[in-house]
C-alpha cells in the first residue's frame, strides 16, 4: 500500500468513522455556520444546536436498531 493510499485511509478513518451521516451532519453545521457568520445574524448557536440534533438523531437510530433486533 503506498503512503499516500495510507494518509487517505487514514483521514478518511478519522473523519467519517463509523457513521458517514454523523461527519456530513458536522460538514453541514460547519459550512452552515460559516454562511451565517458573513451575515448580521449571530452564527454561535448553530454548531450547539447541530451537535444536539446529530447526537438525537444519532441516538434515536441506534435504539430503534437494537430494539428491531430485541423483537426478532
């Protein structure tokens, strides 16, 4: 494996993880963020706001995982 495939691996490893949705929710609240913060609109409440909503969102698939499994 050549390095370059390696560092790809890598970052790719380190920034998606297990969940690709989790890193596209962050992707999406940063890039939101950035937009806002060129505005008048105070931009600091939206990456807390997101964080919240990714890990609900996060949580609420995983039990209705496990709960799927449990009645099978």
């Amino acid at each position: 494996m050549s390095r370059v495939e390696s560092v790809g691996r890598f970052v790719w490893d380190f920034v998606v993880g297990d969940d690709w949705r989790v890193a596209a929710g962050v992707i999406t609240a940063i890039g939101t963020t950035a937009l806002v913060a060129d505005t008048k609109v105070a931009a600091w409440w939206i990456l807390p706001l997101s964080v919240a909503v990714v890990l609900a969102l996060t949580l609420w698939r995983a039990t209705r995982r496990e709960a799927n499994r449990a009645s099978q």
